[in-house]
C-alpha cells in the first residue's frame, strides 16, 4: 500500500511539474496575440484566392520562423504550393423527363463548360431521405466523375446551404482531363427517362499554398506526428447589421493558434523522438483541398497520428476543461490522450454530435481515409452555435482562457506519443 500511495503521489508530483511548465510555455498572452492577429478585420476572412489569406499566410510563417521550425523535405520555404481550377457559375438551366426544373432547385459544381442530354458517361445518383446528404456530397466532390445527384426534398434547408456556397464559386484540382462535374438537383423522381443540363461558368487556374513546418524527430525520423488547423475562412458574406466580414475567429483561426502554440512549445522542449509536422490547411472550407493535397505528399505509412485542432473557443457541452475528439471509437488515439492527463482536471469525450459525421467533415479525413489514426479535436458546440459561418464568429464571442487550456491539454496528452513510447492503432481506410 506505500509503494502504491507512494507511486501515486510520484505520478501527480510528475503531472503537475509538466503541468507547470505547459502553463509557462504556452502563454495565454500570446495565445490571444494570436487569434487576435489572425482574425482581425484587416485579414479581410480569409477568404481562399484572395489578399487575406495571402496576408495570413505571410503571419503564420514569421510565427514559424520565430519558432525555429524548418521546412518540410523538399520544400525552400514553409509554403506548399499547388494550383487550382477555380469555376465561377454563370448560367445553368436544366430538364428531367422533359420538366424544367427551377433555377433554385439546382446547381452545378463544374470544371468547365458543358452540355448534357442523356449522357452515358453522366451516373445518376438517388440521395434519397434514408441518406446522410452532406456524406454523399463530400463523396461525390471528391469522385472525380460526372454525377446528376437528385436531392430528396427533405434536405432543402442543407441544398439551400450547398447551392449558395457553390455559386459562390468552386474550385477543384488541375487535371490532364478536368472533367468531373457534379449537378444537385432537388426534387422527388421516381426514375429518370431522360434529362438535360447546360452549364455556362468562367474557369481560371489560380495558386493555393498549406503553410507547414517540421521539428526533425531526434530518433525515429521517419516516423510522424501531425498537428493541423485551417486557416481559411470565409471572406465577406451578405452583411449583417453593417458587417459583411466572417473573421472565422472561431472556425478556425483557433485551431490555427493551436498549432502556432503546439510548434513553439513543441520547439523549446526539443526532444521529439519523432519528426512533427505543423500544418495549417488551406481551402478547407471549399472542400477540404489543402489537406488532399498534403495526404498527396506524405506518405501516410509513416503518419502515426494527426491531432487535427478544429474550434475550441467556447467551452464544449461537456463544460469547462473538456474537448471532444471525432472518431474516438475508431482507434485508441482518444484513449492514449486522456492516460496522459491523469492528474489534470482536463478530460476528452468521444463525439456527442455523430449525426453531424464530423470525422469526415474537417482536415483529419484526408488521412484517416488512408488509415492514420487522424483525429479532430474540438469544443464547438455545433448542434446550437449561432456564430457558425456568420459575421459574428469574431474574437470579441471566444473565451481565449478556454482555448489556452485546450492548447495545454493537448500539449500534455501528446506526449507519449511523440516521445514514441504510444502509437495509436491504425483506423479503418475507407472504401470508395
């Protein structure tokens, strides 16, 4: 029994000497300097293609340089660039079984240019009410095929969303054969005898760039951990009460302040068995394009775990002191995370909100798709968030002590992990 009190007490004087110095390497000052900067008016939302993510980028890498991180392999500078085919809707019109179909019932995300009448090359899908709407939408972005999606009537309110994103704009990779494009179109068809689709839209090809730096691991190099957050957000949007600006302070300006603290803290210790990579996604909010494009260039063999940081500037359903990670049952990342917190008032909860399939809705499943055990970490409380995607998620509506704490936990939990004593087990790759 005093072996066992005196193990006890060992462990809590071990947790709290760690806890003190996470306390005073992540600094609530500079957590808020941060998030501050990043979600200012002047960075004009963030919006993909524009000056304010350019601005953005510019501030995440003199934070990086600061840190001491170098660029990934490969790379002269933390920027990792590619291109992309941005398409602007002009005109759509289209007919099923010889009925015009109204203009706000459907929308095309394209590419190109094109003409269809009852094209063997066009698969025609059902997203019938049995369905999760916003899962076959990330599929069908991300199929590379010609699709006539036909959207149950049920899913107005998220087809309204989908629609008014869309002609704001898409995007999609440059290609030998840019063909893919994907019409949604709402309404109740118990079969399709014939249709057609004219689509008019304006295509330039424009560059995008994740911002991402690395600590060499000491003794497993070749082994990675990666900690990520997007910085994009939405730019401006329809004003409301005078202010057209979606600063994203929250989504996710917060999580890219994480990984900002992360690399810092991470740098200072400087004994990271493995190599961590810190990575700050672009284009999230258009389809998640920064993160595809990384899990293009790492080799996810080698990923044993990604801690992807997504909103946790309020407190979580769980209260103060708490996050919750997507995908928990997956594999036992979660569970590693809060053996290392013993001691600590802070606990992580599996995801409360699992009709919203949050695991495949942020960065993390770009890898996770591919096995890594790639989760996301959040606070947001997204079943009743009114400031989500509007001009209010503005740093005045964060609570900056709620996210130092998270970013401490998460320093705290990560240890074993990177210190390569943990390796979490690999999740499920999905099938398409």
């Amino acid at each position: 029994m005093k072996r066992t009190l005196a193990t006890i007490a060992l462990l809590a004087a071990s947790t709290y000497s760690f806890g003190q110095d996470v306390n005073k390497m992540i600094s609530q000052d500079d957590v808020t300097r941060i998030i501050k900067t990043l979600s200012a008016d002047d960075m004009q939302g963030r919006a993909t293609f524009t000056p304010g993510i350019e601005k953005a980028a510019t501030f995440i890498e003199g934070e990086y340089t600061k840190a001491g991180l170098k660029p990934l392999t490969g790379n002269t500078g933390f920027r990792q660039n590619f291109n992309m085919i941005r398409s602007t809707p002009l005109k759509i019109s289209a007919t099923i079984n010889g009925k015009t179909i109204s203009a706000d019932s459907v929308v095309a995300a394209a590419g190109a240019s094109f003409n269809w009448s009852n094209n063997s090359d066009v698969q025609v899908v059902q997203i019938g009410p049995e369905k999760n709407f916003i899962q076959e939408y990330l599929a069908a972005t991300k199929s590379g095929k010609k699709m006539l999606m036909l959207v149950d009537p049920r899913f107005q309110a998220v087809f309204t969303r989908v629609r008014n994103h869309v002609m704001a704009g898409s995007a999609s990779f440059k290609t030998d054969n840019n063909t893919q494009a994907i019409v949604f179109v709402l309404g109740k068809f118990d079969s399709v005898k014939s249709f057609e689709v004219n689509y008019e839209g304006k295509t330039e090809e424009l560059p995008l760039f994740n911002v991402a730096g690395m600590i060499p691991g000491k003794t497993k190099p070749d082994e990675y951990v990666v900690f990520s957050g997007h910085y994009d957000h939405l730019g401006i949007i329809k004003p409301m009460e005078g202010d057209s600006i979606a600063n994203g302070a929250d989504d996710d300006a917060s999580g890219t302040t994480a990984v900002i603290s992360l690399a810092k803290y991470y740098k200072k210790l400087n004994n990271n068995a493995r190599t961590l990579i810190f990575v700050a996604f672009t284009a999230e909010e258009i389809g998640e394009y920064g993160s595809q494009y990384f899990a293009t260039k790492v080799d996810p063999d080698k990923v044993v775990a990604m801690f992807n940081i997504e909103m946790i500037g309020k407190a979580s359903k769980f209260g103060e002191n708490s996050a919750f990670i997507t995908g928990f049952e997956r594999s036992n990342f979660g569970t590693i995370l809060q053996n290392n917190l013993q001691g600590t008032v802070f606990r992580f909860h599996p995801d409360p909100y699992p009709d919203q399939d949050l695991f495949y809705r942020s960065d993390n499943a770009s890898l996770a798709e591919k096995g890594v055990p790639a989760h996301t970490i959040s606070t947001d409380q997204i079943d009743i968030d009114k400031l989500y995607h509007t001009v209010k998620d503005e740093f005045s509506s964060l609570d900056v002590s709620n996210i130092t704490s998270t970013i401490r936990a998460i320093a705290l939990s990560s240890r074993t992990i990177v210190s390569g004593k943990d390796t979490p087990t690999r999740v499920a790759k999905l099938e398409k």
